[in-house]
C-alpha cells in the first residue's frame, strides 16, 4: 500500500506523512478520546471515497473538486488500485459531489443502483492524466511493515470506512453508529491492524416517560429472547447488505455464534480487515483505558512499539495465531512495568477509579469499569527516567519476575498471586475473571524470559539497540513460522523515524536512537 | 376479519362501508390508474397502523390523535388483534406522531428497534377504554366471503401494507417505490386476495449525460452478471430485513430461482397474504389493461364478479390450486365475451394499440405491450344490452364455443385457431406465446361447458338468478374440496348487496336483482 499526499491548499502541494494525531494536544493537555473521536467523526462524514486512475493529474483533481466545495484534505493512496480520501470543509460539498455524480451505465451487466460516498473519478479526455508527473515516486508505503504505528491518513481512512458503514446501518437505525474500538484508536495500533467497529445501537432505544394517564404510542417492533438475539438479528442483515450491495466489501462471513458475534470481511478500497461487532462494550471501556495510559506520558507508546518490535524481531509475538505472546499482552506488560517505577509512571486502575466522579460511574455486563477518562484530575510524581533506562529496566524486571506464582494485574500495586496454573497470568482488565494470555505455553514464556535476561546483559554491556533487535543466537527459527525477507534492521529504521517524529520525544531515547541506532542503520 | 368505521369529523361515527373507491370519478370520466394509484399512495404515506385494544374508546383515541395533526380518516378492523388505520390531512401529523412514540421498554426480552409507522396504542387507565360500548356489534366482516370486491378500506390498508414497506425498500433505494398490482388495484380483486407488490428500481438509475471533455462522478457498486442476478440481491437483503426486522412479517420465504424471482410472506397486522417482486413489468402492464377494462363500462365488473361467484358455487373455481379453471382465466372468458357483442361493449387490445399515441409504445421484456389507457381517445358505439341479457348470452356462448379449435385472445376480433393442444388455450394478452389456462384438463372443461348449457338453459326457462347459484345436480362435490359452511345464496347476497351500492347500476341488473334475488335471499 503506498501514499501520497496532498494538502488542500489548492495547488500547493505538502507531504502530510506521520503527523501526530492531534498536533494541538501538547498545547492543550491530552484530548479525550471521546472528543478525539467526535473530530474524527465530523471529518469522516463530510469526506468521500475516490476511486482514481493511478495517473490521476492531482492540481486538475482538486480543481474540479473545488466546483463543489472547499477541500479542507485530499490524499492519494494505493490499496486494490489507486484511491483518494477527499475531505470537504462541510457537507454541502459532499452533497453536491454526490447530486453531481450518476450511475453507471454498463452493457452486458447490471448494477446494484446503491448511492454511497464511495466513488469512482472517470476522464473523458484520457490526456487529463498526468504523463509528465510520475506519482508512484511520492508514494510511501501506508504499511511498510507491520511495526509502524498508525499515521494520520490512515487514522482519517480508518474512521471514514466506519462512517460508509455507517450509513448503511443508519439506513435502519437513524440513531446508530459504527464506531472503531481497539488498535485503531486506543494509540498502540500498527499499521495494517484491523479495523474493528462496534454498531453502537444505545441511541436508538429512547426511554420516553410514560404519561401518568391517557393514552400514548410504542413503536411496534419484533421481540427476541435476548440482547444477544437483537445483536445476531441486526449483525445478520447488515452482512447481507454488505454482501449484496456494499461496493469493495468481498468474503463476508457471518460469525454469528460466537461469544461476541461479529461480522467479518475484507474492504478492498481500503485495504483493511474489518471485523464489526454490536455489543461489545467491555472492549470499547479497554480501548478508552489505553488510549488514556497512552497518552499520560510521553514515554509510554515508544517503549511499547520497541518492545514489540524486539518481541517480533525473536519470534516473541507472530502474525500466527497460536501459543506466542500477543502484541496486547506485551502492552499490558509494559503498563504494568511503568506502574511499578518510582515513582510510577503510570496510577493504577484502582486508583483511576477512586479519582472517577460519581457521573463516570459505568457498570457493563456486571463488570465495573469504572475510571476516570479526565486527565486533569491524575497527578503523578515527576517520573525522569530516560527511555533507554526504562527499556533496560523493562528486561530486567521481567527477567526476574516470579512469572510461576505471580499475576500481572493493572488493577493495585500490591503483587497478586495467580489465581490459575496457566504460566503466564494477566488479568484482562475489566473481566478480571479472564486471563488474556491463557494461550502462552511454558515454553514460550521461557523463551520470553531468556530472551530479556539476555537483552538486559547486552544493554547493561553497552550493545547496540540494533544487536538487541536481530535475532538472537537463542531464538530459534520455528519450522512453521516464515521469516520476513525485510530484515529486522530496515523495519526498526522505519519504526524509529516513525515514533521520533510522532512523538516529539526530545530526550533520552531519541538520544538513545541516535547514539545507538541511526548511524549504524 | 370484521371492520368498524369511523368518520375524520371528530366525534361524528359515520360508517363508510364499500365506499365507491373514487366517488368523483363518474363527474369527471374514469380516473386513469397512474392517477389512482397516485392519490393512494399519498394517503397511505400520511397514514399509519395502529395495533389497539379491541375496546378502544374511539373518540378518545381521535382526541388524542388530533394533538398530533387533522385526521383525514380513521376506521377499526380486526385481524391478528384489533386494529387502527389513520389517515391524517398531511406529513407533519405522522411525524409529530412518531417523534411522541417510545420504543418498548421490555423486561427479560429485547426488542429489535426498528422504528416504523406501525405503531401500538397504550393506555395507562384501563378505565379508558370504552366498557359501555360494544365495538364489535359495529363490526363487518371484511372479509365476508371470497366473492366480495375490494372496499375502500381494504384497498387503503393495501397501499398502506405497500408504502410500510417501501419504507424498509427506500432505505437503501430512496428512489424506489413499492407498488401494488394485479387484483389489489385492477378492479376485479376479491376481499382476501393476495397483495402482490412490485418494487420498481428504475427510479434509482439515473442516467446523467456525460461530459464532453474533463471529470466526472459515478458512484461506485456492486455489479452482477444480469438484471436478474440484481433482483435476487435486492430481494434477498430486502427478505432478511422483514425477517429479522419487519414488525408482523412472518413465514418469509425467498423464492429467488422461481422465473419471477419473488420474496413470500405474511404481514400478520394486515392480514395479507404478501408476495414481493422487483421486476415484473409486463405483469403491471396487464394490471392496466384489466383496470382500463373495467373502467370502460359499468357492465362489465358486475358481470365478472357474477360470474365468478357462478363459477365458485358450482366448482369451476377452486381456492385450491389445480386443474380449475381460474379467477384470472374467468375475467378473460368474460372480457373477450364482451369484446364480441354487437354492437361490442369493450374494444380489442389491437384497437387500444392502434389508439395509443407515440408517447404509449411501451415494449417490455421484448413483449409489445403497448396500449391507450387515455379513456378519452376511446369511443365504442352505444350497446344498450342490460346484465341479465348479458349473464344469459354468456352462458350461451361459451355453451357452444369451439374449444378444441379456437383459443381465447383479447387482441383481435377475428377467430383465432389454437396453437397447440391444451384443451382450454386463453391466450396471455403480452406474453402472447402463454396460455394462461394451461393446467385446465378436459374434465373440468367439460364440467364448464356443461354448467353453461344448463344456466344458460334455466335463464330462458325463467329461473331465478339464486337457482343459477345454488350447486346444481351435475356439479360433483370432490372429495379433497371442503364445502364452505355459509351457503351460496347468504354470500350471494353479500355479493350483491356490494355490487349494487358500488357501482351504482341503476338499469337492468339492479332490477333482476330485485326481481329475482333480494325478495328470495
């Protein structure tokens, strides 16, 4: 998948590669991700879809766009052929695009006549395009590889497929909305993750008092048994509209009968993997739980994508599923590790929920997942740990962390014995029944726990962060598991550029990358 | 099914049984069906259905309606439970209705919250509902018997049944329309006839002309390899929808490899029996040919109705599908009777052709269905023959019709020979290489002709219409055929009673019902 961008200042061509999910936060303290979402929200509906010819003349693009509104954001990308986000400055350009666009006349086969804001650009005059220009040379990889974190274009394209899906369900349940949840949103996605949404039906069932007499009106509606048999019913037929008449949605699955029934399938323009799902509000609850220790501290997400990153580059975590430590567990650990500084870096959930006001009290499927999301009521002590200590520290801990009777546990400081034998215990953080990484086997954690005994000697021994993150003479390639021809070094090269300009992180680590990474990569 | 009826003026019950459908019509000359079916569907989507309790105060519930908006038209009926069908004067009472109304709120169920204008009538003082009054003493049958023609009411709750929902249909296709045809709308409907609905896309391919030079929109969609394989897709979503979503739809079948692909089902509230395709052009053009026949001349209903009801009491019509002849093929028989009087009563469909201006040619399917439905382009000489003549003259003719050599055609005036063996060859009026009576078998031909020799034979020798329509000695009770339990002659006089008020025959048939009915029924 590649990128190219373009500004909407018409004309005036800038490159918008990685720019920082909200640039205006540092000024402001952190956004929630509630109004994150709102403003992300407000720009995916008055953006549209463009299909376009991969020579697409983009100064002549604009132009025409300009007859119907004023473009606020306009970028190319590559995904199943080359497509453009547009975003207008308000909905009266998207209408009149819209008002302005027909139907497909084709010969010889017929079409689902269904109006959405995915379009396609057509050229009467195939000389319009652009032969001079050579776009595929301004193209970046939107996924270059699977360690990079999100950028803001695919941050905008993520909330604008939840928006063209949206208006489908909205067809049905003007109230609704599609919302992302997880690693599109809570800060610690990588690009390439999928996109998954939950259809929020809440606004739909409006609680009206009833009259203390008379007469007054109910919706007729058909009943079901459960909860679980609304969300089952209306996940079904927005499958079969996806199937049938949603353009770009191809393998439609209807996994109805799962614990979290979902919908699963593939949306070609834009590349991603989409699961959607009605009624799982517990992880809508964690992903505002990440996204807050992301953004507490500065030092958080860095730490997290190196991790990972060193977890990927030894086979720590894979893209198969199987008995490896998962990228969500390794993130769990590393909060867990920052709450257990001192000072800490991160308050524990505990605390977040006493300093919850009564208003943020939240009870979900008998769960309390109660916290504060209000960022100016958590104070913490001045924590001035440099990241390359802290990534050190991170081995450490780990190497001597007594994984056999000991629970990881974001909840209390204390240290909290393993409820169950599995070998390696983290509490999910709201089904503080369930145990999210059950699926590790004795061997794998073993493997995790030499490979930070060892990380933590070649640190202490003055290596290089790049030796950490080839792959060890101890990490043993699985026969199952195929290697990635892109060397681990060319990925970290990436990562590094990616996490110091998003982050602004102008001490310790980037420090540390240059005096230990850059110049050797 | 039992109806009570109830006027707009509020407080003033007037019933308003077998209403003509368009009183005006006969000042202003028939109304054309694009003009009828415009005026219904307007009604019906200012109207909503109320589900109520069978003893429901009727002027508190106007009283309470009218806080919403002016009420057109209101009236009661029963079907799976009591219900209401309101009319108001326009949009806004409907929306200022809905925007009162509250989803249920149900304890240990859920609900799926679709809002429609199917509405359920709630009353917090039971004390409110009318103990005094006894609804259902005002109660008719709406349904009375199969022989009844549609009333007012039956027909507005059809084009209601239809505009709920396009509602679901407009959703996705906010130019679509679902429409009625065959018998709910082409004057020869029985009370209790199913509603067959057409869901007419093309409002939704709007074809726009290109530019000569420069871009332009399409929207992009799903493409399929035929027009066909789009009507299964729409149908299919469009079947799931009323399955998992549609308040009252029950037994929803989709029938999408059938030749018309169609989606089946009950809508429980109406009572109907409802069958929904999306493409049966040609069937909506026959719709308008029976309609402008039927219009023609205020003979020709009465005459069919009383043929039927012939037909039904002796078993040639059976509701049971098989070798019978049918309803349909009936009105044909009678239709093409008429067209060969002298002078004729109603033209061939090759003069309605040659009638028709440029702007009428209308080929569907390949099938020239072109015809004039300008009743003023249509003259016919004067042909004064009253009902009684024409019911007698009937039975003569097909007494000694040709069967074995002739077909039945409405297109010519000239005899047409049989193109193929089927006993009984009526042929389609479009589809002009179908026969549409080609399950009669010789038997029940046999039985027809018979039944006519001996009618036409009782006519002359002065009998009684009610002897006519009593089963005579030769009609042979089959064994799989259930009697009904009311007699011929009490739905007779329902029959009768119905055809009189609605067509204001006031000339010949009236007085042989006089004469040879009513004193006896």
């Amino acid at each position: 998948m590649n990128i190219m961008s373009g500004q909407c200042v018409f004309g005036q061509k800038k490159h918008l590669f990685f720019l920082p999910l909200s640039e205006k936060k540092k000024k402001n303290g952190p956004k929630s991700l509630r109004d994150l979402r709102a403003e992300r929200q407000a720009q995916a509906e008055r953006s549209v879809l463009v299909s376009c010819h991969p020579k697409t003349h983009e100064n002549k693009f604009l132009k025409y766009l300009s007859r119907h509104g004023n473009v606020n954001k306009c970028f190319f990308y590559e995904s199943f052929g080359t497509y453009a986000v547009v975003e207008f400055s308000n909905q009266d350009g998207v209408q009149s695009l819209l008002e302005s666009a027909a139907m497909p006349s084709v010969s010889h086969e017929s079409v689902v006549p269904l109006r959405s804001r995915l379009l396609s650009l057509r050229n009467v005059n195939t000389v319009d395009t652009d032969k001079q220009s050579a776009p595929s040379a301004n193209h970046r990889e939107l996924c270059p590889s699977t360690t990079h974190s999100l950028t803001d274009e695919n941050t905008r394209l993520r909330f604008l497929v939840c928006s063209l899906l949206n208006d489908i369900a909205a067809a049905y349940f003007p109230q609704s909305s599609i919302k992302p949840f997880g690693s599109s949103v809570n800060g610690f996605g990588k690009l390439g993750c999928d996109l998954d949404m939950i259809l929020d039906l809440d606004g739909t069932i409006c609680v009206r008092p009833q009259p203390r007499s008379g007469m007054y009106m109910e919706y007729l509606v058909k009943r079901t048994s459960s909860e679980r048999a609304v969300t089952q019913s209306v996940l079904s037929v927005i499958a079969g509209c996806l199937d049938q008449f949603g353009p770009g949605c191809v393998g439609v699955q209807k996994i109805l009968n799962a614990r979290c029934p979902l919908v699963r399938f593939a949306h070609q323009p834009s590349g991603f993997q989409c699961d959607l799902t009605a009624s799982n509000r517990v992880a809508m609850r964690s992903t505002e739980l990440l996204y807050l220790f992301g953004e507490l501290d500065a030092r958080v997400r860095p730490l997290v994508f190196t991790v990972r990153c060193w977890a990927r580059a030894h086979g720590v975590t894979s893209p198969i599923p199987g008995a490896w430590i998962t990228n969500f567990s390794l993130t769990i650990m590393v909060l867990f590790f920052l709450q257990r500084r001192n000072p800490p870096i991160l308050p524990t959930l505990d605390r977040l929920k006493e300093l919850a006001e009564p208003s943020e009290k939240c009870v979900l499927d008998g769960n309390d997942c109660t916290f504060t999301s209000d960022f100016h009521r958590i104070s913490l002590e001045t924590n001035t740990e440099t990241l390359d200590q802290l990534l050190g520290d991170f081995f450490e801990f780990y190497s001597t962390f007594i994984f056999n009777r000991m629970s990881i546990n974001l909840g209390r400081y204390g240290k909290e014995h393993k409820p169950e034998l599995h070998p390696l215990y983290i509490q999910n953080p709201f089904e503080t029944s369930l145990n999210i990484s059950k699926n590790v086997n004795s061997s794998q954690l073993e493997r995790f726990v030499t490979l930070c005994q060892e990380s933590a000697w070649l640190l202490q021994s003055g290596s290089h962060l790049n030796t950490l993150l080839l792959p060890s003479h101890i990490s043993v390639v699985r026969g199952r598991k195929k290697r990635k021809s892109q060397p681990a070094s060319e990925r970290i090269k990436g990562l590094l550029e990616s996490l110091r300009i998003k982050n602004n992180v102008s001490f310790g680590f980037t420090v540390f990358f240059k005096n230990h990474c850059n110049k050797s990569l």
